[in-house]
C-alpha cells in the first residue's frame, strides 16, 4: 500500500457520532473501531438472512423430489429408477453450465437485480414440477430449474466478496451456506407438513411439496430484490458517511485494513478482459481447490438426495412421513458446527488448514457405515458425514475468493470452482441405486475415497500458496507491485 492509498490520521472527536467527510477520512482508532462494528452488524442483519433464505430456496427446490421421491413421485409419474436418475443428471448439466455465463454478467446487470431475478425464475420451475405427468416433463422442468439455479451460488459468493473484506468471508459464507443444511432439516419438516395436504384438487401430497415451495421461492425472489444493494457505497440503511467509510474499508484505506495478515489491494475498476477469464482458468489454486470441492459436493448431494431412501431403508420408521422427520436430525446438528468452524477460520485467517481437521470427520462416517449392518450406529453415522462435509465449505468458497484479486479473475475462479464442482451432482445421482440397498455399500466407498482426494488436495493448496508467498517475499513478484490484482507482493495468499 502506498502512503496516498492509507491515511493514517490523527485522533479526532473522542464521543458520539462521526457525522463529517473528515472524520470519515481521518478517524481515529476507536473511532474506526466503532464504525466498522457498526457497518458490519447493519450488513450482516440486512444483506446476510436475505442471501441465506435465497440459498436455503436454492438448496431445498433442487432436493425436493428426494422428499417427493419416497412419497410417490416415480410411481405417479412412471419412471423406473434410471429414468429419476436421468432427470436428476440433466438438472446438473444445465446448472453448471450456466455458472460462468451468470457469474460475468453479474456487474452489469447488478447483484440487485439479478439474483433476485434468478430465485423468481426458478420458483416458478419449481412449482411447474409439481404438474408434470410423464418421464419428458420431469426432465425438461429439472433442466430448466438448473439453468435458473446455477448462478445463484457464485453470484453470493462473488456479492459477499465486494461487502467484505477478506478476513471477514469464512464466516459470513458460514452463515448463509448453514442455509443448505437447514434447507436438509426444513425440507423434512415441510414435507411431512405439505404431504398432508394431498391428495386435494386431484394432486397427490407430493405435487403440493413442489408446488408450495415454489411459490415460496418467488415471494423470497420479490423479497431480495426490495432489500438487496448493489453495493455498500449504495446501501440505503447506511448513513452518507457509513458509505464513505465502507468504501475506505473495502480499498484497504483503513488502519485494520491497510495492516495486519491480509495487506489487500484495491481492485482496480476494471473493464473485461479475456485476458482475466484466461488467468483465472489457468490458476492452479483453483483447480484444487474445485476438484477437492468436487469430491465434499458428491457427498453432499448424494446426502441431500438419496437421505430420506437411506433412513427408509435402515427400517428406524414405520412410515415415509415419519422418515422426513428423522431426516432432520443430521442437518440440525452439522448447522451450528458449520458456523464455529468458520467462526475459528476467521478468528485465525486460515482456510485449508481447518479443512484438514473438519473432512476427516466425514471420512470416519462414511468408513464406518459403509460396513455397519446394524441400524442405529449407521444413524449416527449420517450425523458425522454430514458435519465434516458441511463445515468444510465455507472455507472452501471463501479460500478461492480470498485468493483471486481482480473483479473478473475472481468472478472467473468462482464461477469455475462452482461449474467444477457441482459435477459432483453427476456423481451423487448414479452411486445411489435402490438395488444397492439398504446397505448401500458401494455409494459409501465411493464417496470415502473421493474425501480422502479432498483431503489430499486441500494439503496440496495450503503448500502451493506457502510457496506463492514465499516468492513474493523472496522479490520474485516484484514486477507486478501496484498491479491492483493478486500477482502484487503486498497480496498475501491465506493458507
């Protein structure tokens, strides 16, 4: 940072509210320390539960017909297993192939408008499932649902990166990705719920599952677009001054931003450059970080997915619905562990690191159920594998998006990461078959020795970045200073 880009200023009014453009330039330390407290709680009660009711949308309209499936979706609709296995892959296809596009279209058409757009688009596909009658219609709807999805995940994560700054992201990911295991316990509990509805104005219980949660999804839509800002330079519930500052923060122009662990480079107001797209696609960090993400994601969908088959089968209930309700239990225990273990990657500015101890939790759970015939333990199981890989992901998402300076690289590795990433929905749909049941004890092994390349590829990307900043103290980056992107020296890699 130079000496114009980090005004360190004098002390000035000891009390009250800082409310002049100097006091905004020049604030003193427990004058930045208030305002900063005071910035990041409005974002985070304002901006935070938005994105997660999004996510949780998101997580729930793409898991539903797990939910729909053990209640009669492929009997109603005449499709053998290989056919709902299709439907579930064509979902994947076209999500992550609309990932990149949406993600490079984000600045111009504004976070404002365009996520909100996004989660209306795929409500109304949502409930759309709830009417289809046949093999053809399943998979045209679950093609159309991915495309409308696809961008919403590295679109909050490319959001979230503009609002804070890097030392503050596991957390804030944590926050809204619990949205996906809550979505898991919600999802059961409504269900149950909706189920009961059926069979009414000739629709069976599970078409009203999709019905309703679509429309819900489009309410969450309108909701986001009254609430969101494009940014915090035009947050309308921060005051002219909080604004000012905000921005101050984000450039690094600040005492707790300008020093410290993380030194961050002001992004430059950059215009598109293939060139970008390019060093984004060609960063090693992101190809280890989405394939070790690749793997956390088979799991993760495959849980969400084949869950409620996976409980039915172990016999613990005597009907589908109370099956939902069990389903609950593993998400509302990995919940509150996803949000410590992001907590602490904050507090220490690691991202790696805490997924080395967190995957090994899964691992264990899918060793041991993979050879427990007994019921109960193999339960209790589900609750290990769901901990370990949910509290790996915020790390995962926020490492990629500390690590890439430069709006257009940083949307690219995003996008990328994701589109890498949720070809583990192809995984997830296929290693599940009911013939393979109730031990399923092939999905299990093969999703263990996925986490264990997971496990091996985070090892990997906390050693490539060490050696990245080990080069940039040895000089060896030294052409790149005052580049505003991640290749300048003062631009530390977080391991």
């Amino acid at each position: 940072m130079s000496s114009s880009q980090s005004p360190m200023p004098e002390r000035l009014k000891p009390e009250g509210e800082i409310t002049t453009h100097d006091a905004v330039e020049h604030p003193s330390p427990e004058d930045e320390a208030r305002f900063t407290r005071r910035i990041l709680f409005k974002t985070d009660t304002r901006i935070l539960p938005v994105l997660a009711l999004l996510f949780l949308c998101s997580f729930l309209d793409r898991t539903n017909v797990g939910n729909a499936r053990i209640l009669g979706l492929e009997r109603d609709l005449h499709l053998t297993n290989q056919q709902y296995n299709q439907g579930l892959a064509v979902f994947y296809a076209t999500y992550i192939a609309s990932e990149l596009p949406s993600n490079l279209l984000l600045k111009h058409l504004t976070p404002t408008l365009w996520l909100p757009l996004l989660t209306a688009a795929w409500g109304v596909v949502t409930m759309s499932l709830g009417f289809v009658r046949g093999f053809a219609g399943f998979v045209g709807v679950r093609a159309l649902l991915g495309l409308a999805e696809g961008g919403l995940l590295p679109g909050i994560v490319l959001y979230l990166s503009g609002l804070y700054t890097r030392g503050e992201m596991a957390l804030r990911v944590g926050v809204f990705y619990t949205a996906a295991s809550l979505s898991g316990a919600f999802g059961g509990l409504l269900a149950r719920g909706l189920s009961a509805i059926g069979p009414r104005a000739g629709l069976e219980g599970w078409r009203w599952i999709l019905i309703i949660e679509g429309l819900m999804t489009v309410v969450a839509g309108a909701l986001a677009w009254m609430v969101l800002p494009a940014s915090l330079g035009t947050a309308s519930f921060l005051s002219k001054e909080e604004r000012e500052f905000a921005v101050l923060r984000l450039q690094g122009r600040t005492r707790a931003t300008a020093s410290g662990r993380f030194n961050p480079v002001i992004e430059l107001d950059e215009t598109f450059k293939w060139s970008e797209v390019r060093r984004g696609i060609l960063n090693l960090q992101v190809w280890l970080t989405s394939t070790a993400y690749f793997a956390i994601l088979s799991g993760l969908y495959s849980f969400g997915l084949f869950l409620p088959t996976i409980i039915n089968d172990m016999h613990l209930t005597s009907n589908p619905n109370e099956t939902q309700l069990w389903s609950v239990i593993p998400y509302a225990i990995a919940t509150p562990i996803t949000v410590a273990v992001a907590l602490l990657s904050d507090r220490l500015q690691l991202r790696g690191i805490p997924i080395l101890f967190t995957l090994p939790v899964s691992v264990a759970g899918y060793a041991a159920i993979a050879n427990l015939a007994a019921a109960p333990p193999r339960f209790a199981m589900t609750c290990l594998m769901a901990a370990g890989m949910y509290a790996s992901v915020p790390c995962v998402l926020a490492w990629n998006a500390n690590n890439s300076a430069g709006h257009y690289k940083r949307a690219t590795t995003a996008a990328l990461q994701l589109a890498v990433a949720n070809c583990g929905g192809f995984v997830a749909t296929f290693v599940y078959p009911s013939s393979d049941g109730p031990l399923y004890h092939k999905g299990h092994t093969i999703v263990l020795g996925l986490l264990v390349y997971a496990w091996f590829a985070i090892l990997a990307n906390v050693l490539w970045c060490a050696k990245i900043n080990r080069d940039k103290e040895a000089g060896k980056y030294a052409q790149y200073e005052g580049s505003g992107d991640d290749r300048d020296p003062a631009f530390k890699m977080i391991l």
